[in-house]
C-alpha cells in the first residue's frame, strides 16, 4: 500500500485496526507495526537534555554500523526501562 515515502497515514491505519480489532489483533498492535515499518521517524526533543540529544543523535548516526552482537546487547539493556 505504501512505498515508504511518506508515513502510513492514520485513517488507513484506523481502518485497517478496526478491521483487525474484530479479528483479535488490537490497535496498539497495528500502531506498533505502522510505526515499525516507516523508513523515517521524528524524534521529539524539546525537554531532552543537552546528553539526551547528543545520544540520541548519535545512536541515529551509528546505528547502521554497529555490529549485530553489539545491537542486541543495547536492545537487552532497553528492554529493561520498555516493553519492545
């Protein structure tokens, strides 16, 4: 439905939950994957601090980068502080 350009938009995501929702799958669920399969996101940053900025900017840059043993080790030590 979507090349990856663009967000998939949120009345395509409503329908298609509502659609799901009565199937057993919920919307959380759907946002989740929506969000998951965006090429871009945007990061809020106005109440980040000047350290939280400058890691999330620079996890932004490296991540492509890092090894794969390297990256599971960083989403063990995130799934302590979020569900992911």
């Amino acid at each position: 439905i979507e090349n990856g350009r663009k967000p998939v938009p949120e009345k395509l995501i409503n329908d298609v939950s509502n659609y799901f929702t009565e199937h057993g799958i919920s919307k959380s669920e759907w946002q989740r994957l929506a969000e998951e399969s965006s090429t871009q996101f945007k990061l809020d940053l106005v109440d980040a601090s000047e350290d939280d900025r400058t890691l999330y900017l620079a996890f932004g840059r490296s991540a492509k980068l890092l090894p794969e043993k390297e990256k599971k080790k960083i989403m063990e030590i995130l799934r302590k502080y979020e569900h992911i």
